[in-house]
C-alpha cells in the first residue's frame, strides 16, 4: 500500500488504517492517534525504539472494547516486536501479513472472536517465541509450517475449533516449553524429538521437563509441557559469614547474635508464635515481634512448613544467600536463622514503625512530603546497592510499599526478599515462581516470564506513584485497574497538574508541588511500558538527588550517599 507524502511517517498510515477497521463502543481509547503527528510515538498503546529511527516495536490495544477486523495493514510494522491485542472483540481472519513481521517475539490475541485457520504465514516468524491464541473461534488444523517456528517458547491456544493431527514438523521446535491446546480436537502426541530423556538424580539441578497428556470426551488433547527450573542448592555455609562464633550445633541457631539464644528463648518471646504477636504476612510466611531476656526486639519471620515442598526450602535459602551477605543501612538486618523440627526462621531488626504501606494507606497517614521524599530515596539506594553493588547482583522481585519498612526515624530499609534470587546462578535468568504483587508487576513479565532489575524498577515507580497520590496499587476497574493506568488518564485528560497529587498533603507550598510534579515524572519513567526507556536504579538516585538539590531541598542529603552506602558494623 503506498501512502501520499505527508507529515505522519508511514508506520503512523499503516496504524491510521488499522484503526478505520476497529470500533471501541464510543470509548474513544485511540482518540490521541492523530494524523498530524509526525510519528506514531507516544499514540496509545504504541510504543517506539529509543534511537535516532523511532521505530514502532510494540503495540499493546489489550482490553480496549475494540470491534472489528485486523486489518492487514498490520504488515507494514516489519520492526514490531511486541502485538498483544487480547481481552476484546476482533473477529475475521488473522492476517496473512503478520507474516511479514519478522521481529515479531511476542505474538498475544487471546480471548477474541479471531475465525478461520492459523495462516501458514506465521511461519516466517523465526523470532516468536510466545504465541497466544486461546479462547477464540479458530478452526481447521495446525499448519505444517509451524515447526519453522524455531524460537518458540510458549504457545497457547485452548478453547478454539482446532483440529486434526498435530504436523511432525513441530519436533523441530527445540526451545518449546509449553504446549496448551486443550479443549480442541486435536489428535496425535508431542514428537519424541522434542522430550528429552528423564534427567538422573545429579542433574536435577538442571532443566526438568515433564509432559501431561490427557484425552477429554475422547477428542480433546491437553498438551502441556511445564518448565520447572531448579536453582543449584547452594553449599551449606555461607563464606563471607563464616566468623569464630557461628554456631552449628544442637541448638539450630546459625549467625546469632553475640549474646545468645536459643528457639526455646524464640518460642517463649512469642508465647509459642501466638497470633496475638503477629507483625505482619508476607509472601512466605508470617512476622512476630520477639523481645529477648537482653531486651533487644526482634523480628521472627516464620516460614511455611518444608512439609509444602521444595520452593519453601528453595525461599530460605535464598534469603540466607541474599540477605545474610549484606551491610546497608537502607536494607533490613539479617541477624540470623533458625531450624528447628520443620520450622525455618528468619530472624531481623526490627522496624518500629512498620510498612510504608500500613502507614500510607492506613486511616491516619500524617506523612508530609519531606517525609515521604526521604523514605523514597532510601529505598531507591537499597536497591541501587542490590542491583550495583552487590557481587553477584540481586533483583529483589517483589518490591511494593508494604516491603519497605521504616524505623523510628522513618528511614525507609527495603525488606522481605522471600522471593529474591541471585541473578547469574544457574536458570535464575527465567524464573518459575511468579514475581511479584498485583499492581506492581512490570508488564512484560506477562509475557516474558523473565525478571531482570528493570522489572524491580517499574515495580519501584508504582511505590513512588502511591507516595504522590496517596492511592493503593490496584485501582477500580473503571478506573483502569492499576495506578500506573490511572495516572496516565488522569494525565492525558487534565494534563500533569496538582489534580493527581494525595489531598492529604499541603498543597499551598507551589515549591512542594513542583518538586513532586518532578517526582511524579521520574516515576512514570520508571514505569514505561518498555524496560528499554526505564533507567537503572542508580540514575533513579541521581535524579531524586538532583530534583531535592534543585527544587528547595526538601532534605539533607549527605554527599557520601552516592555510590549506595554500606555499612561496617559489629553485626553479626
């Protein structure tokens, strides 16, 4: 299709006549894709490369209400890498020339009224790697050009009209993990070629595959081949915590403090863990408020029981490797750990004012700016130490406002890692687990599954969100089901002004407006849709330093906070 000359670059035409063929009920979601724009970047839902060319890489029109066809227009975006069109109302034909795509990696049209049969176009796609066409009305058989396919992951396509056997071509298909298409017609068995022999018990540090295969009603075939990634049990002693004092004996007490105590001294402290000391839940397990003989209070995290398999022990003794290594006053103390009759114990420095999260969002939040500013940058240079300065580097995985806890001088200590794992061990590149809570997962994880530190840094951008506005992470879903989504409506129907800022706070000062209206615009770069425009978490400390330096400073910042700080205390 050529275009006439003008203003709008061609892959701007191209979405142009994309949307002529969509109707969103009246909702007006692409009402910004202007064709007096010069380039399509920014548009909703369009997301461009960074460099100099400003290509369209990835289009993401999920859950816009959107009617109507995929026009084959789609074609024209040769440097799209991500199409994820799922949760609405498409129907037709896929187009042919997504085959034309051949960037394409993510490919995600689930949940439509998409009909007819998958094009053997899809073929040239080389790159794919996630394929996701569940819950629509496609029929007829599997092409056989889907074994060219070689890059894929993960493909999905439950609930649809599919059927016939699956092509013998996909035993070419080496990197295939998963494999869903249940409730189809679909006949035959996963090539051999593709199942690799049961692995002995010395790998099982190693990649495991398993295959479940079911029959439904004698004409439907559940594939599903699970990826369980196992992280190489570490050694049983950690070096750099190896000290004269370490105890190994009966008492199952390691690291101690230099005082002393036993599980007994633990149990008695909290009247056998009674629910009435209960501090707090995380993710593995539940926090009790110990006071020792000595006076000195501690916190007791209680993990799950190793009755519930290997990911509990898995969860422990990443917190030991992680947390026992690490001096820094922005994160928590690890004073050490306890196993004892099944029960596995973390033991911390105890935080007395608690969650970020209880204190912001509980009934009576007095924290002003200043505050709030300096527990913000506290937590920015915890992390700037796990992802920087940490040898290997960490992701914590599950950052939120109610992980970073504060002291009584609110300095903000990033907390709970039960998920976090040491980056460049082996597999922990692509984690099994899900990382992460609601409203602060980065989105490409959804169809990644990979965690990287830009993951740690969109969730960071959510918490800064919740300090400016004073809303929780997941918002109504009229209001766009999340607070990233919420303020960038908010945004483009009022533009960035006070309106979007917590009500709590005092908005008289026009010099505490500006400097959180910075703030605010470092958050929504935190959490860019693209991991490629977030930036590290050590320019994240930069840039709040600049904005406190620049804006009034709000607080002191001492000029040895950059690189993070670390600590060389007498812990233990």
């Amino acid at each position: 299709m050529i275009f006439p000359s003008e203003g709008l670059n061609s892959e701007g035409q191209y979405l142009l006549q994309l949307k002529k063929d969509l109707t969103d009920n009246g909702l007006n979601n692409l009402v910004d894709w202007n064709p007096a724009d010069q380039t399509p970047c920014g548009w909703t839902g369009v997301n461009c490369t960074s460099d100099y060319s400003r290509r369209v890489w990835s289009l993401d029109l999920s859950s816009m209400n959107l009617a109507g066809t995929l026009s084959s227009t789609i074609g024209g975006l040769i440097n799209l890498s991500y199409l994820n069109l799922s949760f609405n109302k498409l129907t037709g034909d896929i187009p042919k020339a997504l085959g034309n795509c051949s960037k394409l990696q993510s490919l995600v049209l689930n949940n439509n009224q998409f009909s007819g049969q998958i094009p053997a176009e899809l073929g040239n796609l080389s790159l794919l790697e996630h394929l996701n066409i569940c819950n629509n009305k496609i029929s007829g058989s599997l092409p056989e050009e889907f074994g060219k396919l070689v890059s894929l992951v993960e493909f999905v396509a439950y609930t649809n009209n599919i059927s016939g056997p699956l092509p013998q071509s996909i035993g070419k298909l080496k990197n295939l993990q998963t494999f869903r298409a249940g409730q189809n017609a679909i006949s035959g068995s996963i090539p051999a070629e593709i199942v690799p022999p049961l692995v002995n018990a010395d790998r099982l540090r190693s990649k495991i595959i398993t295959l479940v295969a079911a029959v439904v009603g004698g004409v439907s075939l559940i594939l599903i081949v699970v990826i369980l990634y196992f992280m190489r049990r570490p050694v049983e002693t950690v070096p750099s915590l190896q000290d004269d004092d370490v105890s190994i004996s009966e008492s199952d007490i390691y690291f101690r403090p230099k005082e002393g105590f036993t599980f007994q001294d633990l149990v008695e402290a909290t009247h056998h863990f009674h629910e009435s000391y209960a501090v707090g839940r995380g993710a593995c397990g539940t926090v009790y408020k110990a006071v020792m003989h000595s006076g000195q209070v501690i916190a007791v995290k209680k993990l799950s029981s190793n009755r519930e398999g290997s990911n509990i022990e898995n969860s422990f003794r990443a917190e030991i490797l992680t947390l026992g290594n690490i001096r820094h006053r922005n994160i928590v103390k690890l004073y050490g750990f306890c196993y004892h009759q099944g029960s596995n114990l973390l033991l911390y420095e105890y935080m007395t004012k608690g969650s970020l999260g209880e204190l912001l969002h509980g009934p009576s939040c007095d924290l002003d700016w200043p505050t709030r500013f300096t527990i913000a940058l506290g937590a920015a240079e915890g992390l700037a130490y796990l992802h920087h300065d940490c040898r290997p580097s960490i992701i914590h995985r599950d950052i939120k406002s109610n992980n970073i806890l504060l002291d009584d001088k609110f300095e903000a200590h990033v907390g709970d890692f039960g998920l976090a794992k040491v980056v460049d061990l082996p597999y922990s590149k692509s984690m099994s687990a899900v990382a992460g809570s609601y409203g602060y997962i980065a989105p490409e994880y959804a169809y990644t599954l990979k965690v990287t530190e830009k993951c740690d840094i969109y969730s960071y951008g959510v918490v800064l969100l919740e300090l400016l506005t004073g809303r929780t992470p997941v918002q109504p879903l009229e209001q766009g089901g999340d607070l990233v989504t919420w303020v960038k409506q908010y945004i483009r129907g009022h533009s960035l002004t006070s309106g979007v800022l917590d009500r709590r706070l005092d908005l008289e000062d026009q010099r505490i407006i500006d400097h959180m209206i910075t703030v605010m615009k470092i958050a929504l770069v935190c959490t860019s849709i693209s991991p490629l425009d977030r930036p590290s978490m050590r320019e994240v400390v930069l840039m709040l330093i600049e904005s406190n330096e620049q804006q009034g400073n709000f607080i002191a910042v001492p000029e040895n906070d950059l690189p993070p700080r670390h600590e060389d205390d007498d812990a233990p």
